[in-house]
C-alpha cells in the first residue's frame, strides 16, 4: 500500500501531492551524491538496503539525488518525489538526514526490517517542503540510577532520531552512581560505578572516555548533539561516597540504592569542591564537541538559598570558561545567569522560580514540564513501569500542550526547544526504555519541529498508529497505548 504524502511524524510543514506520480525503488536504483552529500547518501543506503536487499550504489549518477542548496537552513530540506525520481535537498547534511527520515517513513513499514522482504517500495509523488520550528529537539536518558551500556545507547539514537530528535541529554551522575570516568578523581567510577550501584543496586557500570567518545561519535554521525550533565550541588552522594572530602565533616556516607532525592549537597564553603568540579567540568567539556554542558542544579534540598547561589555562581563561570554554554534546571535561575545559559523548565505547576525573570534578559529556556514530556511517568496508573508524581501521562495529554504558553513571560522568542527526560528510577533494560519512549517521544517531537497551526490530535493519533508496524519490523518496544488505533 503506498502512503499519503503527509503521512509523517513529525508533521511536514508544507505537503504538495501530485496523484499522477509516483517512484518505485528496485534492483537498479542508483543514489547520487553530489559532493558534502556524502555521508548522508551513504546512511541512507545502509537504512534502505537491508530490506530492498537492493545494491543501491552511491555515486555521482542515480535516481535518487542529493544536493545542497544554501539557499536552504541547516536543517530545511525539499523532498521532491517524482516519476522520474527522488530529489532531496537541503541547506546541509543536517537537513538531508532529515529528508532521509522523511523518506523513510513514506515507504511501506517493511523498510524498517533486517532483512530483504518481497514489497513494492513505493513512494508517494509529490513534493515536501520542511523545516523546524525550534532548533533543540531532545530526549533524556538517566544513565545514574540504571546504567545503559554503549550499545543500547546506540540503539536508542536510532530509535529517536527517526523523529528528528536532535540533542540527547546524558543524566550521568546522581546519588545511585557516577557514570562517566574522570582522570583526576578516578575512585568516583571505580567506587561508584561498580558493582551494587544504580537503584536497587541492580545498574552497574560507566563510561569510559572512549565509551563516550564513542556515543558523540555515533550520535554526531546522525546529528544529535551529546549534553552532559553532572548534577549538583545536589543529587550528589555517589560522588561523596568515592571521596569523602567533598562532604561537610568529611565523612564518607552510606552507598544509596533507594530512589530519595534531596538528602545530598556539595559544600559551598569548601576549596575541595571547587577544585573537584573544575578537574570534571573541564574533562567532560573536553570530550565533548557540543556547545553544552548541563550542570543539573535541581532538587537541592540539602544545601541553603544561600549556599545554592554562591555554589552556582561559582560554577557557572567554570563551564563558560571551558568554552560551552551551561544548562541548568530551572532552579538554577533563581541565580543571575550569564547570557549564554539555558534554563530548563520542569515544573508541574505554571509557577517560576526564576525562568521568566532569565527569559526577560534574553536567556533561553528549555521546555520540560514533567506532567507533559517526563517519559517515566505512567501511561495510566495500571503502567508496571514508571513513577507518577507528576501525574499519569497518557499520549494525548503529552501531544496537547505548547511550549510557548506554558509559562507567562516564556514565549516563542525566549524557546531554544523541548525535551523530554527520562528517569530510569524503574527501568531495568532497553526495553524498559523504549517501552516508556514510544509513543509519547514523537507527541514531543512534533511539538518542537511542526508549525503549531499544523497540530491536530486526530491526524497525529492516525499518523502514529502506522508507526505500530514500523516499530514492530525493527524490534524497538512501544506501549500499544489504547488511545491509538493501530493496525491489526
Ligand atoms: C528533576 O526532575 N529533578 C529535574
């Protein structure tokens, strides 16, 4: 069955049918390549080939072609699918993978198989003419209280990026572990990224540099931008626990695998804080080519208003000084902010703690409200994974919702995007993972790149049930939400 050219997650900007054309992929089809193309013409014959079993040469002479055109942004591109063939263009590589995922998605479902399937891989004709809305598109995953190894990284990269995802916020530190190796303070991953640590003590493991190095790697290959994030003054005890000088009477606490949060603080006052958070902040802005680095910020409980501000304000300095913008939850904005910082909003409530008085000067701000993009809330209070303090968060409610008036003084103008989290308090594998992902990451996902006049639950709820399918041809868990249609 060929698609309907709109047919797509997240909704095209504009969408141009032509009835009378279509295009066919077979044995004999060819990708050009013309030259900064490369890389991208090379990913979409790997996307294509296992299930067309088809040879798809790339070279300079094909049916399907794609180009630049400067006169397009990073991320816009021009789907031209015509009898003839299939042009894909756009302002950079950025875009053509874009194109590619689009493309993707107006094939039959079986594309998305490993293995070569007997199907007409019919496109439908027309032309597509896209572009985002917001620049941030992001998921998060907490890699602190359940580790994800390399490879289920990579496998959730994949997943996401087919919706265009393109930041992934690494949670690498918490009071349940340390994920990420840090050279100057190596006990924090030999003691806390061990064995017993994660909640339940059931999600061991770290990255090494090269581990990590290998996911901005694999994540740049398909343009999602790696944010880290080292969480504190607060959500800090894997850290005391691996040295005990970070704590106010230098005493080591107890290791901690419950899911408690604002019990633990570094100490504003102390030298050795400092001198700790510089050695971190500089190693993991060093292995990272992306213009952020998260400091969390979040939840400090256990450290006073005024112990909060001066921490912050010395720490702030730090990431700019190692040449990347800081993000912080938006506790953090309770701080006067360097211009470059991000808030990132997660408040239940519409009240502020800071973010629109940040917004007024010109900071931006991320858009995570928990009761609608915190992946790790129950779909319905029947959901086996997942917390609900946020509330239950069905698929309708995390599509029903704009970023842009969710918090007075927030608008358009102050949004660097959406993303949504995903804490792993109750997750144990991939799975897990994915199973809380889809179908809600793609209710977000067309809220960052769609033009809001273009939202429309029914059309959504209709375009995410052919995604049942998809998800089934690559083995990628979903919730079968009752809310969805899906096929039979
Ligand atoms: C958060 O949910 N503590 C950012």
């Amino acid at each position: 069955m060929t698609r309907e050219l709109g047919d797509v997650i997240p909704a095209p900007g504009e969408v141009r049918p032509d009835a009378a054309a279509f295009f066919t992929l077979d044995a004999g089809t060819a990708i050009s390549a013309a030259p900064g193309t490369e890389h991208v013409a090379a990913y979409l014959a790997d996307v294509l080939r296992p299930a067309t079993g088809f040879d798809l040469p790339v070279g300079d002479n094909g049916a399907i072609t794609l180009s630049l055109d400067a006169g397009l942004a990073a991320e816009a591109y021009r789907l031209e699918i015509a009898t003839g063939g299939v042009r894909l263009t756009a302002g950079a590589s950025a875009g053509l993978f874009n194109a590619v995922q689009t493309l993707r998605q107006l094939l039959p479902a079986e594309i998305y198989t490993g293995t070569p399937q007997q199907v007409a891989w019919t496109l439908p004709g027309g032309t597509i003419v896209d572009a985002p809305r917001f620049g941030y598109r992001g998921a998060m995953l907490d890699v602190a209280r359940h580790f994800f190894t390399v490879a289920e990284v990579k496998a959730f990269i994949d997943a996401i990026v087919q919706f265009k995802i393109n930041h992934l916020h690494l949670h690498l530190t918490d009071d349940q572990g340390w994920r990420i190796e840090i050279d100057a303070w190596p006990k924090l991953t030999a003691i806390s990224g061990g064995d017993g640590t994660g909640v339940d003590g059931v999600g061991p493991g770290f990255y090494t540099k090269a581990d990590y190095t290998e996911i901005v790697e694999y994540a740049a290959a398909r343009f999602v931008t790696i944010v880290p994030e080292i969480d504190m003054p607060g959500h800090v005890n894997a850290a005391q626990v691996a040295y005990p000088e970070l704590t106010a009477d230098g005493v080591a606490p107890p290791q901690r695998t419950d899911v408690e949060v604002g019990y633990s603080s570094l100490v504003a006052g102390k030298d050795e804080t400092y001198a700790f958070v510089a050695d971190v902040l500089r190693e993991v802005a060093a292995l990272t080519p992306g213009p952020y680095v998260h400091i969390g910020g979040d939840e400090a409980q256990a450290t006073t208003a005024e112990d909060y501000r001066t921490f912050i304000e010395r720490v702030l300095p730090l990431v700019t000084a190692y040449g990347k913008s800081p993000i912080g939850w938006h506790e953090m904005a309770t701080v006067d902010l360097p211009p470059s910082a991000v808030t990132q909003y997660w408040r239940i409530e519409a009240a502020d703690d800071g973010t629109a008085r940040a917004a007024a000067t010109g900071g931006k701000v991320l858009m995570s409200p928990a009761d609608r993009t915190y992946l790790d809330m129950k779909y319905t209070e029947d959901s086996p994974l997942g917390l609900d303090w946020a509330g239950v968060l069905g698929v309708e409610k995390a599509y029903g919702w704009d970023p842009a008036e969710r918090l007075p003084g927030v608008g358009e103008e102050s949004l660097l995007g959406v993303e949504a989290p995903l804490w792993s308090e109750t997750l144990r594998s991939l799975d897990d993972v994915l199973t809380m992902t889809f179908p809600r990451l793609p209710a977000i996902a067309e809220i960052g790149w769609s033009p809001r006049e273009t939202r429309d639950w029914e059309s959504f709820r209709r375009r995410l049930a052919a995604f049942g399918p998809r998800w089934q041809h690559q083995s990628v868990a979903y919730h079968p939400s009752p809310e969805i249609a899906w096929p039979t």
